[in-house]
C-alpha cells in the first residue's frame, strides 16, 4: 500500500511547518511521506532546528520549499498551520482532506533571548501534541 502523502503550510516554511514536518515524519514512521512548504519562502529558522534538536528531531538537512513546487503530488492531508497560509492556500486540484490549526508564531516572539527561547519551546510543544493526535486519528 502506497504511503500517506502529507502536506504542512505556513505562510514561510521556516518554524511551524518545518517543526510539524518533523514531528509528523517522527509520529508517521514509514506510513507517511511528509512535505512542508510555504506560500513564501523564508528559510529553515535556526532556532526551530535548535528547539527541535533538544526533542531529539533533527530538521537540520530541510529545506524552505514554495508550495508551487508541490502542484503535480497528489496529497492526501493539507494542513495549514497559520491563519495566513490557510486564506492565501492556493486551489489543489486533489483529493486532499484540509485541515487547519492556526499556531503562534514563534520567529514573532520578542522579549530576552530566554523569552524567545521559552516561546520556541513552548510553540513545540503544541505542535508536537497537535501531530501526535493527528497521526493517532488519521493513518491507520
């Protein structure tokens, strides 16, 4: 049986897609393919790589990918992880289930570097647990 094709949007393809990338990749095993992109792109944020590397996922090697580079996979899942994304998402031409979780944005967290860092993990967090129950409820 063909694998699970996941798509995670955000605005940039820097922190939350990118983090929910990792975690849907670690939730899924071999039961999932798991794509993140942007509407944008921004780059992979050193410091969700950084949050992410204390959880044990290494992001290190992914990259910032627009969404245009996606139109010829035929995904199962779409999900949009900000507000942004989810209003500028473009129309696919595919059977995909979408789904939509709007997540702070943790590159827009301000305050001492700690603060910033408390904010990354704490943005993890939610979306570590959001990842885990969308694995848990969708792939069988």
């Amino acid at each position: 049986m063909e694998p699970t094709k996941i798509l995670v949007l955000c605005t940039g393809n820097s922190c939350r897609s990118q983090i929910a990338e990792g975690y849907l990749r670690h939730f899924a095993g071999d039961r999932a393919i798991v794509y993140s992109a942007g509407v944008e792109t921004h780059g992979v944020n050193p410091k969700a790589i950084e949050t992410m590397k204390e959880d044990g996922i290494d992001i290190s090697s992914h990259t910032s990918n627009n969404i245009d580079e996606y139109f010829d996979i035929d995904f199962d899942f779409v999900i949009t992880v900000c507000d942004n994304a989810k209003e500028r998402c473009p129309y696919f031409p595919t059977k995909a289930q979408k789904f939509h979780y709007n997540f702070p944005d943790p590159a827009k967290a301000t305050g001492t570097p700690e603060e910033i860092t408390a904010e990354f993990r704490r943005v993890r967090e939610l979306i570590k647990t959001y990842s885990e129950e969308f694995i848990k409820d969708n792939l069988k």
